[in-house]
C-alpha cells in the first residue's frame, strides 16, 4: 500500500503547468475540467491545502465533507477532526458523494482516479492541482470564488505574496549559495526536481538544487553524484521522518558537506508538500534553518 501511494504521489507532482486558473467565468483545472466560477453552498473537499485554506478565509461552511490524511495533520486539526470524512485523499467513497449530494466536488490530483466517475455521476468537479508557489497563489485566489470569501482570499494571497516578495528581496541581497535537495526517498535515494513546490521553494530561497541536474520527475541520486555535488544540507520529507535513515541510506553521506557538518534534517510533509498557505510561512522557517548553515 505504502509504495502504490508513492507512485501515485509521483503521478500527481509531475503533470501541472498552470495548476487552476479564473478565465472567461469558469474554472479551469490542468486536466481540462471546468465549472462555473461562483460561490458553491455545498463542496466535498478532498484536497488538505484547500481545507486549510478555506479555515483560513472563513470558507469552512461550505464543506459537507473530507478526505482525511493516515498519518499528517490537516490544519486546524481540532476543527478539521470533526468533519465527516469519506474517503482518503487516493480514493473517494462515491456512495456517500451520493448521500451528501454536493454541489462541487475538489480533489488533488492524487485522485484522480475519481474523476471521471465522479463526472458520469453528474457533478461539478476540479483538480486542484498545483505544483508551484505561483500556483499555490493562484489556488487561493480560487478558493475564495468557490466558497464566496473572495475577499478574505484575495487579503490571504496578499500577505502570502509579500512574504514570497520579502524572502526574494533578501536572496538577491546574498551573492553566496548553498547547494542542497529535499529528499523523497533514500531507497533509491531520489529527490525532489525543479518542477514541484519543494523545488520551487528551494528556488525561491536561491538554493542551488543538486537534483536539478538530473533527469526524471524524481530524479535518483547516485552515491557518486551526490559525493561530486558535495551539498551543503540534505532535507528530507514524505516517507522519511528521521535524519538518521538520510545518514544511514549511503557511505558517501559522512563524507560530504552535509554529513559532515550535521546538516541533515527531515522537513515538516504536511508543511512543505502541501498546496496551503502555510508553506509560506514554513519558508521562512527553512530560510533561518538555511541562514545558520551559511553563517557556520
């Protein structure tokens, strides 16, 4: 079960360009589904980012019902445990769609299995998809439409914006640069590529990612390659919750900057792949993290 997961993780981070867009009055996923672009009474949210980011804005009373996490924390937590869950977020349970009879229904693209289904059946349904920091704005922005808290989502993505902007002002302001990845597995030991909201938050934060330069969605990288690179920090999130699994993955870790100088650390999942507001904010965690590693 856990490796059908990670494949189906994989699928969901490799295919978005633009994520969710407002044109013309509609709503238009990346997967080329649209629904009208207004305020809906009753969402089946399958999504955990835009759970969050509907708490955030005030949204919350448009939800009828979730897909809950196995392990990580859906934020609120005490709030969000208290939904009715049907389903997890690889799999909905179209019998109870049918019960709570919504009015839109938002998924992430790792259900998209779903979809189709869900569309014969006759409701209203979207991808929300987003593999960028941009995107993630973009979601939020969206959000707001569909829950009729336009406002408070457009103030939300604002402050968003400004703490992207502040974080930018201070990379530029920093000719040195640290070179890093933030794993996804240590067996193979692969990370995240350019193309996903961990790459594009290491880009924003003038990290230069070492998996960059390697092929693939998911690019593996070899004990060789890592010992070349010699990165200054080595992250991990998704499957691994311990730096020791980083350390212990290969004999070239002691070897290299990061292993050296203990700079290996595990990344909060819920935080950091998540298409939330909150990624913003653990940004600015991670640049302290990054700012100690540069000032050593």
């Amino acid at each position: 079960m856990k490796k059908i997961i990670l494949f189906i993780f994989c699928i969901a981070l490799s295919v978005s360009s633009f994520a969710i867009k407002v044109e013309n009055n509609q709503i238009i996923d990346d997967y080329g589904n649209r629904i009208e672009a207004k305020e809906y009474k009753k969402i089946i949210v399958t999504d955990p980012g835009v759970i969050e980011i509907l708490f955030k804005i005030g949204g919350e009373k448009s939800i009828v019902a979730i897909a809950k996490t196995s392990k990580s924390k859906i934020y609120p937590s005490d709030k969000v445990d208290k939904l009715v869950s049907i389903g997890n977020i690889s799999n909905l349970n179209l019998e109870k769609v049918i019960e709570y009879k919504p009015d839109l229904i938002v998924v992430s693209s790792m259900m998209l299995r779903n979809v189709d289904a869900v569309k014969k059946m006759g409701y209203n349904i979207i991808v929300s998809n987003a593999s960028s920091l941009d995107g993630i704005l973009d979601l939020i922005s969206v959000t707001g439409v569909i829950s009729g808290k336009k406002e408070e989502a457009e103030k939300l993505k604002k402050e968003c914006t400004l703490k992207l902007e502040k974080i930018e002002k201070e990379k530029n302001k920093n000719s040195s640069k640290l070179k890093g990845a933030i794993l996804f597995s240590t067996s193979p030991m692969s990370a995240f590529s350019e193309n996903s909201i961990p790459g594009d938050v290491l880009k924003h934060l003038g990290v230069i990612n070492i998996a960059a330069n390697v092929p693939g969605q998911r690019p593996i990288l070899s004990p060789e390659y890592i010992l070349k690179e010699n990165p200054d920090f080595l992250a991990g999130a998704m499957s691994l919750d311990n730096p020791q699994q980083i350390i212990e993955a290969s004999n070239v870790i002691p070897k290299i900057k990061a292993g050296k100088n203990n700079n290996i650390f595990i990344l909060d999942s819920s935080v950091i792949l998540r298409s939330s507001y909150r990624i913003f904010d653990e940004m600015e965690v991670l640049k302290e993290k990054l700012d100690k590693i540069e000032s050593k």
